[in-house]
C-alpha cells in the first residue's frame, strides 16, 4: 500500500495537470503516473516514444506529462530524454515505493 504522502505526491502532478479552469484533464492514473516516474528512473533517460509504448498511451498524453512533471521540477527533459531529479526526493520517493512493493 503506497504510504499517505507518497499517494498524496502522485494526486498533486495529476491534480495540477490542468492549465486554468477549462484545461484539458489528464488521461492517465495514479498507476500509470507511479510507472511513468519508476521507468524514467530505471532506463534514464528516457525518450517519448518509448514511454508512450511502455505505457500504451499516446505520444501527446506523454508529452503532456513530461512538460507537467518538468514544470513541477521532477524531472528534466533534453535531447537524450527525461530523466529524475533530486528535487522533491524524487529519487528517493520511487527507491522507498519499490522496497514497498518487492
């Protein structure tokens, strides 16, 4: 079971993925946002493509989701592709999420 603040971290990217009142709504989960962040962690950096084949989403929902985790300062994104940062513990918030579920 993910820990209170470890869920409350995944809710707020997707809580603040949309762009003012009448922005676009993200279309993906809590899960598939928790598999986003563990696959750039173990295969960084990590490009679109293989993110969106990964997740089975599209190109665009992934595009999406890295300019909102960039913006929020999880991740940085360059030519070779995203990769974690330390901010917010990021790495360390997916280390203790993968110990829960080993």
């Amino acid at each position: 079971m993910l820990e209170s603040g470890h869920r409350q971290m995944l809710e707020d990217v997707l809580e603040k993925w949309r762009r003012g009142q009448t922005g676009p709504l993200p279309h993906l989960t809590s899960l598939q946002l928790l598999q986003a962040l563990i696959l750039i962690h173990e295969k960084a950096p990590v490009g679109r493509r293989i993110l969106a084949q990964e997740l089975e989403i599209s190109d665009g929902t992934v595009r999406g989701l890295q300019e909102r985790l960039a913006e929020q300062g999880i991740i940085q994104v360059n030519k070779s592709g995203a990769v974690l940062t330390f901010l917010m513990g990021a790495s360390l918030f997916l280390e203790n999420l993968q110990q829960q579920f080993s």
